[in-house]
C-alpha cells in the first residue's frame, strides 16, 4: 500500500477527531461573535454607551479586526456609526480598512467630519491613498486639513502616482538604514523606529541621497556580531520595481522571487516606499476577478454583488450581450441560405448542435490556455507562430479522434455512410478552425492592445458558431452532394 495512503488509514481516527474539534472551535466562535453582536445592539437599543465602551474594549481584545467585521457588517449605518466612535482608534482603522468600499464611503457620509478626520489619520498611508481615490475632491481636501504636514506631503505624493501604479500600492513606512552603522546601531535604530513602520523584517540601506544601495534581513542582524558594519552584510542583489511600474507586473516580481516586501524607486533609483505582500494579495485578487469577468464579456464590477444594483449588472451586461445576439443571427442566414439542403436532408439538422457545440468548447479551451499563458508571461507575441503551429497540430489530432467518435455516433442513430461521412469531415475542420483561431485571437488582441481575456468565451463561441455553420453546409453541398 502506498505510504501516505496508508499513514491516514492508519490515522484516519485521529484525523477526523481533529477535523471535529476544529469544526466544534469555528461554531463555537461564530455564535460568540453572533451573541456579541446582539449584545451591541441591546446596549444601543438602551442608550448605556458606558457600559457599551467597556464591553467593546474587552470584545476588542478578545478578537482579531478580520473577525470584527463579522460583527460590524451585520450592523445597520447608524449603529455603525455609533461603534466607530467607540472603538480604540488604532482598532477601528483596523476594521475600517476591511470593510467594503461602498460600506466605507456610507460610514464616511454618516459621520461627523471631526470622526472621519480622526479615523483617516489612523490609516496607513496606502490605504489612506486608496481611501481617497474613492472620496469626492472636495472631501479630500477638507480631510487632508486634518493631517500632519508630513502626513499631507505623503498623501499628495502618493496620489500624484498613475492609478494602478506602484507608487500609489506602496507605502513609505520602511527601515531605512544607513552602510556605515554597526549592527548594535541598526538593532537599536530598528526598535526606535518600528512601531511606525509597514513591517521591521527587512531593513533598506540608503546613502545621503537616498539611494538604494542594498537590504538586509533582520534575521542577519540579529545573528551578526555588534560591531559588524552594515556593509558588509547588506544584500547588493536587491531586487526592486519602479514607481510607475503597473501593480499587476509588481505582483508577478514578488511571487517569482517569493518577496514579503519590495522596494520602490524612483528615476533616480532613490528609495521612496516599500510594498508589501498584503498588498499585492489584494492586487491579485482584484486583477484576477476582473479578468475572469472580461473572459465572460462582462465589465469589470468592483462592487461585491449582493452590494450591486440590479440596473449596474444590466448596464454592465447589455451592451455586449446586444452585439453577441447580433452576431449570432448571422447563423440563422447561413442555415436560410442552405434551407433546401435541409429539406432534402433532414438528418443534417439533427446534428447541428454538436457540430455548433463541439467547436464552441474547442475554441473556449484554446483561448483560455492562451490568455492564462499570456498573463502568466510563459508566452509572448513573439511566440506567435510556435503558438499557431502548436495548436495546428493539437487541433489536426483532436478533430481526428473526436471526427471519428462522431462517425461512429451517427451511424449507430442514423445509418447512412454519406450522411455520416459528411458530418465527420465538417467537425474534423470545425475543429480545426475553432482551435488555432481561439489561439490566435488572445495573442492579436495583445498585439492590438486590447485585453485578451476579452477574446474568450462568448466571443468565441459566436464566431465558431457562425463559421461552423457555413463549413459543416458547404461540406455536405459541395463534397457529398447532400
């Protein structure tokens, strides 16, 4: 028996003890969180906002912010409100940045501006730049009043960076250190420093320009001598991004090189902020969201979908569904344009949507392993042609194969060699076609500059079944005489 089969048959009691305790521990906790919430609302409900303080602060204490926003969520704007204004201030910025936006921006509209002021200046800057890109101008300059001048400066910098760009993700609370400190002074540095910074793992050595010179891992301080300079352990390989480089591509730098943090220069290769992997997980999840919904020709929804209006998923959705309904109607011409085929071969039609089908599904399988290699970099447009000859071959032996499981299908149905022939060989070339331009289609659009996720799926299906229409009648007209 295979060893790790057999390590969980032999296992396989305490295991499922295990799963018990921890499913029990998970109920457990979301009825405490559930009765917390109800507590809350009664002490609303009764206007006691002392005893409602403390018992927040012990609840506070109890539970993480990522559990908090079970509770927080469940609350209506007013109570919301309410609770924001009691929450320890380090805390509720916490649990503020977990909210949805559009719960955000309804929190933000309900509270006095001296609350808003207060919890914006308890954001970090990042999320406090992504905060503001959300907030009418008028509102943002009033909120960046309240600021410190450095923490103004900051914010202002930061939103002077392109949408989607490094220099809007980072942050610029890092380490910095200097090369001709000794390991005692970094050490000592760090811990003056840390409890301002994004993370202390990783500390930035800087010259007087601010230049980046190299990292150091904390880890290697900490097992260094005291009076080791700096320089001497500092990594020289760094790896770095740009501030105007696309967050998407700061994202697939950190995953290939398994960074927790990356720092950001500027045109001078001057140290202006750090990002780090919390960020770019929302980064990844964002862009891979949006590029499933243009895969399924939807615009891109940001809003969380029970949060969505009716009208914007129909406004989102119309427009290209109108142009595929279009399209598609250019099939039934086809068909009107072979009606007579059809009465004298009525068998013809009984087959139509395998034909239609088959290379709808070859077509969308294509084009999905094209676009999943195209962002995921292992191919180029210069692999154009080793793609197109790639997928000639892959789709020369599929339509062979699924062509003669296809001949077999209709001679068992419908005995008739010609009839069986006829559509064998369209769905050989159906097939063909719908693979090697699914393939092609994702790589044009690169080259064109257009999103290649939008050349998947409905797209797709539309022009194959169009295509696979006239080729499955001009097959059966002109080669067999049908």
């Amino acid at each position: 028996m295979n060893y790790n089969l057999q390590f969980i048959f032999c296992n396989l009691p305490f295991l499922l003890m295990i799963r018990m305790v921890q499913l029990m521990m998970r109920e457990e906790k979301n009825k405490a969180l559930y009765d917390a919430r109800n507590k809350i609302r009664e002490l609303l409900r009764l206007k006691d906002l002392r005893s409602l303080k403390r018992y927040l602060t012990l609840i506070c204490e109890r539970y993480s912010p990522a559990d908090m926003i079970r509770v927080v969520s469940a609350l209506d704007t007013i109570e919301m409100v309410m609770i924001f204004r009691l929450f320890p201030k380090n805390y509720a910025a916490d649990v503020f940045t977990l909210l949805e936006k559009d719960d955000q921006m309804t929190l933000i509209q309900s509270m006095a501006e001296q609350n808003v002021a207060a919890l914006v200046k308890e954001l970090e800057p990042d999320e406090r730049t992504e905060l503001f890109e959300e907030l009418p101008a008028g509102m943002v300059k009033k909120l960046l009043l309240y600021l410190s001048p450095e923490e103004r400066r900051i914010a202002n910098e930061l939103l002077n960076y392109p949408e989607d760009s490094a220099g809007r993700l980072m942050t610029p609370e890092y380490v910095d250190l200097k090369a001709s400190m000794t390991v005692d002074e970094a050490i000592d540095h760090i811990r003056k420093t840390a409890p301002d910074k994004e993370t202390i793992y990783t500390g930035y050595v800087i010259d007087e320009r601010r230049k980046l010179l190299g990292t150091v891992p904390l880890k290697d301080l900490l097992l260094s001598g005291a009076n080791v300079k700096v320089e001497e352990i500092m990594n020289k390989n760094f790896i770095s991004v740009n501030t105007l480089d696309d967050q998407e591509d700061v994202a697939r730098v950190m995953q290939k090189y398994d960074l927790l943090a990356v720092p950001v220069v500027d045109s001078e290769e001057r140290l202006v902020g750090i990002i780090t992997i919390d960020d770019v997980m929302d980064v990844m999840e964002e862009e891979n969201t949006e590029d499933v919904q243009r895969m399924a020709l939807l615009e891109p929804i940001e809003i969380p979908y029970l949060h969505t209006n009716p009208f914007l998923l129909v406004k989102k959705r119309v427009i290209w569904l109108a142009l595929l309904m279009i399209l598609e109607s250019a099939t039934s011409f086809v068909m009107q344009s072979f009606q007579d085929t059809i009465r004298s071969a009525v068998a013809l039609s009984f087959f139509v949507p395998m034909m239609i089908d088959t290379g709808g599904n070859v077509g969308t399988q294509s084009s999905t392993i094209i676009i999943r290699a195209l962002a995921t970099r292992d191919i180029t447009i210069r692999d154009f042609f080793k793609i197109t000859w790639r997928e000639a071959l892959s789709a020369a032996l599929l339509g062979f194969l699924l062509a003669l499981l296809a001949f077999a299908r209709v001679m068992i149905t419908t005995p008739n060699l010609i009839l069986a022939m006829s559509i064998s060989l369209a769905l050989a070339i159906v097939i063909f076609l719908a693979d090697v331009i699914g393939a092609m289609l994702p790589v044009l659009a690169k080259v064109i500059k257009i999103d290649p996720a939008v050349m998947a799926g409905p797209v797709i299906t539309t022009l194959v079944d169009i295509g696979g229409m006239l080729v499955y009648f001009l097959v059966a007209t002109r080669i067999f005489k049908l």
